[in-house]
C-alpha cells in the first residue's frame, strides 16, 4: 500500500491531497486565460439561432460567469499563499 504521509503531516488522505496538488497546478492556466479573455465575446454566426433546445444562448453571461468563476478560484489560491508564508508546515 502507499505511504501515508500525506495524512501524517496534513491530516489529509492521499488523494485528497493530490486533488489539492493539481487544484493548484491550474493557478497559470487561469490567469492565463483571465488575461486573454477580458470581456469580449466573438460574433455569432448568422445562421445561427438562439434558443435551439430549450437552451437560451448568452455567450456574454457565459463568459462572465466563467470570468467569475476563474476570478474565485484564482483569489482562493492567493489568499492560501498568503497564509502559507506566515505559517510553516508541521514536520
């Protein structure tokens, strides 16, 4: 079986702190694409119509919505630096 000194140290299962691992592995990817998409959504198509399948389509609340999104998970990582510096972990 695997080692447990992700649990030993963190209190965490293994896989729990694996998912945390690459939660925070996303932080580059996110600010990249904050960076690139700033608020402009491109054209639709003029064949296309909005509303097909019950869906109504509004790619300027899509995007902010997803800005939204990236925003928080961005703020949740920076403020858990912040915290990291000032308190070491247990060895």
């Amino acid at each position: 079986m695997g080692r447990k000194i992700n649990e030993d140290k963190y209190g965490i299962s293994d896989r729990r702190y694996r998912e945390l691992v690459y939660f925070c592995l996303q932080y580059k990817e996110w600010k990249e694409w904050l960076g690139h998409n700033d608020g402009t959504v491109p054209g639709q198509a003029a064949d296309v119509i909005p509303g097909v399948h019950g869906k109504h389509s509004d790619p300027v609340a899509a995007l902010a919505i997803k800005r939204e999104q990236l925003q928080n998970k961005c703020k949740i990582l920076e403020k858990a630096a912040e915290r990291g510096e000032d308190k070491p972990v247990k060895q």
